[in-house]
C-alpha cells in the first residue's frame, strides 16, 4: 500500500491489473482527455514489462487506485518527487 484516504487505496500495480490498464490505455474515451483521441493502442507485453520493473521507491511508478469499500479499481494515478531546487 503506497497510501490510503477514508475512501480509496493507493497501491503499485500487480499482474492482475494488466488488464484493467489495458482497458484504460486502450480506450478513447479515457486517453483522449490527455491527448490520445484513439487510446495508445499499447500491447500487454509492454504493459506486463512496466508492471515488471517497478522498483522500491513509490514515485514514478504504475499506481491503481481502489474504492476502499469494496476493493474495485477505479483509476490509476503517478507520484513524482518534487523538484526541491
């Protein structure tokens, strides 16, 4: 668990969230808002991969948010370390 709110859970990624990020990648109706009007059209091995790498740290990382109460995933969100320069 990376962090947790009253409602929701903040976790790393696992293998069996590769689907639900390809649904979200994959999806216009989701990517467009950030600039992808046809979804990134990313294959599961490139998702598996990212999954794969994660690292200790929490930040930059591949993040699922969960509704506390009943465990669904319902986004994905990124940490980055500010820039303290």
């Amino acid at each position: 668990m990376i962090f947790q709110t009253e409602r929701l859970k903040v976790r790393k990624a696992e293998i069996s969230d590769t689907d639900f990020y390809l649904s979200l990648w994959n999806s216009g109706d989701v990517m467009r808002n950030v600039g992808f009007p046809d979804g990134l059209q990313i294959l599961r091995e490139r998702v598996l991969k990212q999954i794969k790498s994660h690292d200790e740290t929490e930040f930059n990382q591949t993040l699922v948010v969960l509704e506390k109460q009943r465990g669904r995933r319902i986004g994905e969100c990124k940490l980055g370390q500010p820039d303290c320069k």
